[in-house]
C-alpha cells in the first residue's frame, strides 16, 4: 500500500478529523507528497508544523484529537462561574509547556499551564527589508495566514508586503504615488481580505506637470517609474529585474515592471515575480489617509470609492467586450461583492464627485459585463481563483469561515449596480432580475 493509498483509507474514516505525517507508511518524502496532493484537491488543509485538517474539520474537534498523538494530555477546566466568564473556547489546559502553532480558518489554538497560566509561542524576528524571507519566516506565516495554500504564496506574501514599504519609503518632487486596487482595500482599507500579487499604483503628478504639453508630462511620468523602479530594486536587491515590463508610449500615462526572485519553495501555481503597475491621471476624489501595518505613520492612498470604480471600469471595458485574458479577472466581482457585503457602499452616499465618478461608467458596458459573468466558464473561474488563494470552503450557505458560490456573488454585484446607478434605464428590469433573489434574502 502507497502513502497515498492509504491517506485515503485514513480519511475513509469519518470520525477523523486530521492527519499527521507519521501516521502514513512509507518514507517521509512520500507522506509529505500524498499530504500536498490532498491539499491541491482540497481534501485537507495544513493548519500547523506537521497536522494536516479536513477542510471542513473545526479547530475545536481537530485539537483533541492530534494532541495526544503530539505527546501531550489535556487537562480538565474548571467550569464558568457565570455567563460573563468564557471557559474553554480555543484554550486548551496540558500537562507540559505547548508552544505549538495550529490555526485554522483564522483561529488559532492556545494552550496553557495546569495552573492556568497561558504559553506563549516564541516569536520569530522578521528578516530585514534586503533580506528574502527566511524559511523559519516563512512557516510562521504559512500556519498563521488562513489565505496561503502553499509555502510558496506564503513566501510571495511576505516580499509583497517588503514592496509596500518600499513604496511607503519612496518620495520624488514631481508626483504623489498613491497605492490603489485590490492590495489597497484589502490592507489598507480592510474591505475584505485575500491575498494579493501585485501592486497597483496611481502617479499624480504636480498640477504644472499636470496641466502642462502632454510630451514634458509623459517625459515627467516616464522619470518618476523609472526612479520608482530604481528604488524598489535598491530597498530590495534579492530581486531581479526584467525586461519584461513595458510603457505605454501612445499617450505616456501608464507603465509596468516586472521583478523576479528565486523562492525558497516553489509552487506549481504561483510564479516568483512580482509585478507593480503605474497609471498617471488625477484622482477624480481626495486621498485619504490611511495607518500603515508597519510603522506608525500614516500612508496616502484613493479612496475606496474610487478604487471600486477602477474594478467597474475594468469590468465594463474588459469583460464587456470579452477582451479578458484569463479567469483572473474574476477578482473584480468577487471584490465588489465583498465590499457590498461588508456594508462599505451606503447608496445615500453617492452624491457629488462621487455621482459623477460614477456616471462616467453608466453605460451598456456595465449590463453587457454582468451577462458576461453569467457564463457558465466564470463560475468554474471562481471555483479556480478561491481554491488557488486558499479561501476555500465554498458553501450556499454563509458562515463566518466559507464564501459564498458563484450565484450569490452574481447577484450582490447586480444589486450594488443598482445601487451605484451605473445600469441604463433599458436595462434596468434585466439587471433587477439578476439581484431579486439577493435583495429578498436581506
């Protein structure tokens, strides 16, 4: 019998809820490729050093179960006094110091002292901004971060949030670099969480640059990426540049570069590079001022509302036509459905810059966008782009640890839509149709 074979005849059993590597015969290096094959399928998922959980298996069932295998007794708690005093829960009471690490659907497992007194995991010191990510680093974040299917994406998440601060570092006297997108709702403006690969910038030059012949203001453009690009490669020198980057010379207002690293763990599915897009035009809203997760001075980014705007423009401009170029671009409608879910949109608030903004967009590419998302071919988009982000399960019905499936979704961006009047009059009864069943469930 296989590793793999018989994986599966312990996953048969479904009074089980987790998988440890000794537990399967053969060689290591075989155990840990049948636990990665299980965790491509969506099987398991990997919740600390060495426990491997059903994707559906609560940290609460998980827990009881490993830690004997681990060496370790759990100790009985003394029972709540009364409702104020929570017992229990994701605390566990041992018979020895447990510093061990196990999260799952982002709660962690802590573990205290048989006279209650709570250990504390060491900490591991972050590599300095020149440095790659350790390996130690980088398992730290991988049983931490719920959204890393892999050690590799774990790593890429980490050399992200180096670039970011190698753009929170960067300053030039003929422009304001301001992040936007989905890294910039995700980490700045906690709209949703997910995990990002790139970094979309926008370039607001000086208004006399601004104003000025469109040749001195794509020269102006063209220095400051290159002088942006320059700085990302010195903050960062592990990197590697190529030439893969482009700049758009028809009306000089958009830039691209690539960098490439050697990860510590390479990964099928995520490619070592990093990309940072450039866009120059004049924010339409005022910036906002937002707290930066890694010191304590505030950063410049758009603001919401605009960057959601961007995610409808592409919608409308892409999708529309049907000039996408992979499923990727799911990301928008999951973002956007997100955002509405998370109450960010207040319809009795789109007034003003913000009417107009919106007005730009109201138009048949909008409509022609959500019937394009009704496909068939964007929901297996969907399924793909979760899995591969690691924000799996999919359920019909929401919880706090699933998302929701394709036809909700669908349905929360029609209505938000609706909401932001982007849908011509012709199209309203169509696009009303693709929310009802979302607007009777609120």
């Amino acid at each position: 019998m296989t590793a793999l074979e018989h994986l599966d005849a312990l996953l048969a059993d479904p009074g089980r809820h987790a998988v440890l590597p000794r537990e399967l015969r053969g060689s290591r290096s075989a155990a840990h490729r049948a636990l990665r094959r299980r965790c491509d399928d969506g099987t398991l998922v990997r919740i600390g050093r060495g426990v491997y959980a059903r994707r559906q298996a609560r940290l609460f069932d998980v827990v009881p179960e490993v830690l004997p295998k681990l060496g370790f007794r759990i100790l009985p708690r003394p029972a709540a006094t009364n409702l104020n005093f929570k017992s229990g829960g994701n605390v566990w009471r041992v018979d020895r110091p447990c510093r061990r690490l196990l999260v799952k659907h982002g709660v962690a497992a802590a573990f205290e002292s048989p006279s209650g007194k709570l250990y504390e995991s060491g900490s591991i010191m972050p590599t300095p901004m020149h440095v790659p990510p350790s390996r130690e680093e980088t398992d730290r974040h991988f049983a931490s971060f719920d959204r890393c299917h892999s050690h590799a994406r774990a790593e890429k998440d980490l050399i992200v949030q180096k670039a970011l601060q190698a753009w929170e570092d960067f300053r030039h006297p003929d422009a304001t670099l301001a992040l936007e997108g989905g890294t910039c709702l995700a980490l700045y403006h906690k709209q949703f969480q997910r995990f990002s690969e790139d970094l979309d910038i926008r370039v607001i030059l000086q208004p006399e640059l601004e104003l000025g012949p469109a040749q001195e203001r794509a020269a102006a453009f063209r220095a400051v990426s290159k002088a942006f690009a320059g700085h990302v490669h010195r903050a960062l020198p592990f990197l590697e540049t190529t030439r893969k980057g482009r700049f758009r010379k028809r009306d000089g207002r958009f830039a691209s570069h690539i960098f490439q690293y050697r990860g510590r763990r390479p990964h099928r599915e995520v490619m070592e590079g990093l990309k940072i897009e450039l866009v120059q035009e004049p924010n339409r809203l005022p910036l906002v001022e937002r707290a930066s997760p890694f010191r304590p001075e505030p950063v410049i980014v758009l603001s919401p509302f605009e960057s959601a705007m961007g995610k409808w423009k592409a919608m409308s401009t892409w999708l529309a036509g049907q000039r996408y170029t992979g499923g990727d671009y799911v990301r928008h409608p999951t973002d956007l459905a997100a955002m509405r879910g998370s109450g960010a949109f207040d319809p009795g608030t789109v007034t003003g810059a913000r009417a107009a903004l919106a007005a730009e967009l109201c138009g048949p590419g909008v409509t022609l966008a959500l019937r394009e998302l009704r496909a068939p071919v964007w929901e297996a988009n969907y399924r793909d782009y979760l899995r591969r982000m690691g924000q799996l399960p999919v359920r019909a019905l929401r919880s706090a640890f699933s998302y929701p499936t394709w036809r909700p979704v669908l349905q929360s961006v029609a209505a938000m839509a609706l909401d932001l009047k982007l849908v011509p009059g012709r199209d309203l009864p169509e696009v009303k149709q693709m929310a009802q069943e979302r607007d009777r469930s609120r």
